[in-house]
C-alpha cells in the first residue's frame, strides 16, 4: 500500500521500477526518458500528470479531485468553469 500524502507533488509516482523500466527505461535519466519518449511513447510514471492536470484546471477555473476506496480503485473528477456554455 503506497502513502499518497505526495500525490500532488511534481515527481512523486507509485510506478515500480520494474514497471517503469519496462514502460519508458532507466529511470536514472529523466532526460534520456523524456526524448525516448517521443511520439507513440510514454511518461507514465514520471509523476507530472495529476499536478499539471491540476494546474491546467485550476486555470480554467475548475480543479481536480481524487477519491481511493480499497480494494476497488481511485477515481479522479475533473471541473471546468464554463465548459459547454455557449
């Protein structure tokens, strides 16, 4: 069970190592990561997505929450001020 009192910190991620040397290589290298990352590739893991996610809601007047229930799974509810309005 993973502490999660990270979760909106750039860089913080739950990935394993064994996971993400699998999905994106040595992890000892961001750099190298992020160019073999490139198109069809991947950055999960790296721990950027749900603090810019949030940054990006946050600026277009919404936010984001996450809920975690055991055993089930987490959900992430994202809210946009004004999106669908015409």
């Amino acid at each position: 069970m993973h502490s999660y009192a990270n979760l909106w910190s750039y860089g913080f991620t739950t990935f394993s190592n064994s996971e993400a040397s699998d999905a994106v290589g040595s992890m000892s290298d961001p750099y190298s990561v992020i160019a073999r990352a490139g198109p069809g590739g991947s950055l999960a893991g790296l721990g950027y997505g749900l603090p810019l996610g949030r940054a990006y809601a946050e600026y277009f007047g919404g936010g984001i929450a996450v809920q975690s229930l055991y055993g089930w799974g987490t959900d992430a509810y994202l809210t946009l001020r004004g999106v669908g309005k015409s």
